[in-house]
C-alpha cells in the first residue's frame, strides 16, 4: 500500500471522527452529549437535547464526512484509473463510518454510523441507499422508534446491494456497513424489549 492510499485511508478516518454532535450539543447548550438521552452523538439524541434544527445539521454533517472523502477519491480516480484500485472509494468509505463510530477524539466513543455510512455509501451504491432509506422511514413509521427503523435499514442496505449492484467487493462493503450499525444498535435493541427505548 502507498503512502498517499494511507494517507488518504488516515484522512477519510479523521473526517469521520469529527464529532459534530458533540461539537454542537456542547456550543449550544453547554451540555456534554454523551451524558444526556441515550448518550449517543447521532443527530437523533442531538435533536433531543439541542433541539429538532441542531439535530438536522448534525444529520447534514454527519452524512458530509461520508460524503466528501469519497467524492475526492472518486474525481481521483477518474483523472487517472491507475492511481488507485477501483475498490479503493469503498476502503475510504469504510474508514469514515469506522472514524464515526470510534472518534480519536472522544477516547473511542462515537455514533451509530447510520448517516455517515448513507453519505459515504450513496455515490457508490444509490439504488440501495435510496431502497434502504425507504424501509427505514416504513419502519419508523410502523414501529415509531427511530432505532428500529436504523436496524431495518442495516438489514436492508446489502440486500439493495445484492438486488442492484451485483458487486461482490461493494456487496461485502455494505454487508460489513450493516454489521457495524446493528452491532452499535444492541444497546437500543435491549431497551426496545424492556419498552424503556427512547422515541
């Protein structure tokens, strides 16, 4: 692996790992995100404490961070195909979503990856983001619980994958993307079967 697939892997990293929700919460009101709700910085938890306009922009940034290093690498590799593998987009997007879920800057701690992995993911793969978003909004709308409608969209996601962009490296990609977000969602799913999850 070059120094400049590193660097950019590092980079893609440290974009996720910006923690606008903490950032925000803690401009706005003084309060430390991580104490309050469910603890999460996600825009949902955000929206809850700093209000329903500071969890919009953290949705917009979050997705963002996703969004822009794997623009860049893109525009890169349509310049010049040679410089890098054709599956390197999916190794930035993966390590903005891991930058996300474990931010450097908050000792590990992190999000859930859901509007990081659907800007890091919509270039690469839209029919299934947009498929994936569809369920998550029926979901929240059947269930009325934002996290069930996160864990329907992981499920969903590498099956839209798998039903519109046979590509076996993108198709482990979104297997793997799913994965995180249920794996972040447990805690939620415990409090969904003790009806004590927030809405």
């Amino acid at each position: 692996m070059s120094f400049s697939q590193i660097a950019l892997i590092l980079a893609g990293y440290l974009s996720g790992a910006i923690p606008y929700g903490y950032l925000l919460t803690k401009k706005m009101t003084g309060l430390n995100i991580l104490e309050q709700g469910s603890g999460n910085i996600g825009s949902t938890n955000v929206g809850r404490i700093a209000g329903k306009r500071i969890g919009l922009l953290v949705q917009l940034l979050d997705m963002l961070k996703g969004l822009i290093p794997v623009s860049i690498v893109i525009l890169l590799l349509k310049s010049d195909p040679q410089i890098y593998p054709n599956y390197f987009p999916l190794v930035i997007a993966l390590s903005t979503v891991i930058g996300h879920n474990f931010s450097i800057f908050l000792r590990l701690k992190g999000g859930k990856g859901v509007n990081t992995t659907l800007g890091a993911t919509i270039l690469l793969a839209p029919v299934a983001v947009l498929s994936s978003v569809v369920v998550y909004f029926l979901v929240k709308w059947r269930i009325k619980y934002v996290s069930a409608g996160s864990m329907a969209l992981a499920v969903a996601l590498p099956i839209g994958g798998w039903l519109f962009s046979p590509d076996p490296m993108l198709e482990y990609y979104l297997s793997v993307c799913g994965c995180l977000i249920l794996i972040r969602h447990i805690s939620n799913l415990k409090r969904l079967f003790k009806g004590k999850e927030l809405r």
